[in-house]
C-alpha cells in the first residue's frame, strides 16, 4: 500500500485531519498522476531510482547538482557536492561543522515524498526527505549522485502493523489507536525495551546512507495514547532517540513537539514542522533558526501566497504539500 502522511501537530484534532483530507482531495488528487513535482505539467515520466543497489542515476544534462554538505569521515552516505574544492566549506555546513555530522542550516531547500509511488529525483533541491523502509540503498547512492544530503523517515512513536519489524514490538508497548488504521501509540516509558527496537531502525537508515533522521510521532505525551505519559517522559525519549542518531553519525531532526522546542533545541539538529502557519504558530519553531539550524516546513491547507513572506522572512525552508504527500510540490 502506499505510504500515509503521518498525524499532524498536536493541537490538530483528528476531525480536523479529515477535513484535511477531504479539501486535499477535491482540490487536488484528480491531477496528481499529470503534475510534475514542482506543480507544473509535464509530460515526461516520473524518474526513478536504479534497480542495482549502490549506482547512482545520471543528473540531467546541463542541471547542476545542489550543494551538499561534508559528513564525518567513515560515515555511510558521505557526500561532497561535485565541485565543490578540497579544504573548503560547503555550502549549508557553517566552518565549526565542517567534518562532523550534517548539519543542515537555515535555508535549504527540500522534497518532502512519503507517497505517490517511487520517489521522482528530478526534483533540484539540496535535501530530499524520503521513507527509510521503503526505499532500499540504491535509492540513496542515487540521490547522492546528485549532491542530495537524504533524511530518513521513520516512525519513532507509534506501532505499525504493515513495517517489517513489527513483529518485534510486544503488545505491552501498544497503546491507544493514532486514528491511523493499524497504527497504536507506543508505552514511550519503556525505554529499556524500545531503545534497542529504533537502535535497529537507525542502524538501517545508516546501512542505506542516509544523513540525517526523521522521527515521527514523537509527542505522544500530549496525546490520548492509552497511557500516563508525562513531558519528562517524552523529553527522556526524544534525547533517547538523538543520542542514538548522534553515536551513528546521523544528524536528527525535531518533529512538531513544539512546546519541548526550548528543552530539546540542544539535542536536535534541525527542526520539521507542518502547519506552523495555519495554526500561527511559526514563531515557536524559529528559535531553531536562531541557533543556525534550518527548519523544514510545509503548510497543506494554505496556498502559498498566504504563509510564504512570512516564514521566509522568518529563514524556514517553506513549501506547500498535499497532504498524501507525494512528490507534488509548490515551493516559496
């Protein structure tokens, strides 16, 4: 089946989801097989990734690669971006930065596709953030052919029945239904028993080259999980889930969570937020901004003439998305 979007912010009700979802599909799911990435027609086929693990697909003739950053040495996945000279920094990376892990900064732009089949790569953005289950390593190595630093989305906090490894989480830590068909809230306070489960999850978005991590789900405190969780659970287990990026090499990034955002600033290395501006909320997220971290932001709901001067001026990688998130996209 094809990928879901994941639960939107907390202070989102479930009603509100569906609403959501019925205005994406009006508006928008009749032409979706005919747009091109970018929101204009275009009558050639999606691209794809090589079906051999580890080749890169060739960039198209005259589009330069975007600019990549460094990645520690011995790093799976490291990646300079051609041209880019020895000894120098490149773009994205701040000099302090250079030779540690990716660390994303303020106003790169990116692709957002957990859906809509294979992920389209002709799309001309420094950083693509892309499903770490379903796409395997050639996927990657192509990307990085390209110059594109890959964050790998995963599922941190909640159970799912259609992942290959959930077999491997014990009943006892599934709780209440997200609202998402075969999705339970995870007993985050049992971090002996699921620390070793996300290690195994990271430990695969190494192996296929990623950069960076995106946790979903990760404010199940604030939810009706089916159990007591308190805000010091939560920041237990997000800190959890950074230090376990960090000792990979893989930069993390915080996703919504946005009254833990003074707490965790430290821990994280990037911040992923969706709706901000619908809800005005994006001045909440910008202390990201202030501590040189870039902020990944899309609005589903809101066309761009509504939200982008505001969190461009704010320094956010803004876009807006449909909420299936496929590879349609309408930058700022």
């Amino acid at each position: 089946m094809n990928r879901r979007t994941r639960l939107l912010p907390a202070a989102i009700a479930f009603a509100t989801v569906a609403a959501l979802l019925v205005s994406s599909c009006s508006s928008s799911s009749s032409d979706d097989e005919h747009d091109s990435a970018d929101g204009t027609q275009s009558d050639s086929p999606t691209a794809t990734a090589p079906s051999t693990p580890g080749t890169g697909t060739p960039s198209t003739p005259g589009t330069p690669s975007a600019p990549g950053t460094t990645s520690a040495p011995g790093t799976p996945g490291a990646t300079t971006a051609p041209g880019t000279p020895p000894g120098t920094t490149p773009p994205g990376t701040t000099p302090s930065q250079a030779g540690a892990r990716w660390q994303p900064t303020p106003g790169l732009t990116w692709q957002w596709q957990l859906g809509g089949g294979p992920v389209d790569q002709s799309v001309d953005v420094p950083v693509y953030d892309i499903d770490g289950f379903e796409n395997d390593a050639s996927v990657v190595a192509a990307l990085h052919a390209k110059g594109r630093k890959v964050i790998c989305y995963i599922n941190a906090g909640s159970w799912e029945d259609f992942r290959p490894d959930s077999a491997t989480f014990a009943k006892t830590l599934q709780g209440s239904d997200t609202g998402w068909k075969g999705e339970k809230w995870f007993d985050i306070r049992k971090l002996d028993q699921l620390k070793p489960l996300m290690a195994a999850r990271f430990d695969m978005c190494r192996s296929k080259g990623f950069d960076a991590i995106e946790p979903d789900t990760i404010e199940a405190y604030n939810q009706n999980s089916g159990f007591p969780l308190t805000p010091a659970d939560q920041l237990a287990y997000n800190r959890m889930l950074a230090q376990l990026a960090h000792e990979r090499g893989l930069a993390i990034g915080l996703k919504n969570d946005l009254d833990q955002i003074p707490a965790l600033l430290p821990d994280f290395d990037f911040a992923v937020n969706e709706e901000c501006s619908q809800f005005d909320e994006c001045d909440r997220v910008s202390p990201f901004i202030k501590a040189g971290k870039a902020v990944f932001h899309v609005e589903y709901k809101l066309d761009t003439d509504q939200f982008c001067a505001k969190t461009k001026a704010l320094g956010f990688s803004s876009m807006q998305k449909k909420l299936d998130l496929n590879a349609w996209r309408k930058p700022c």
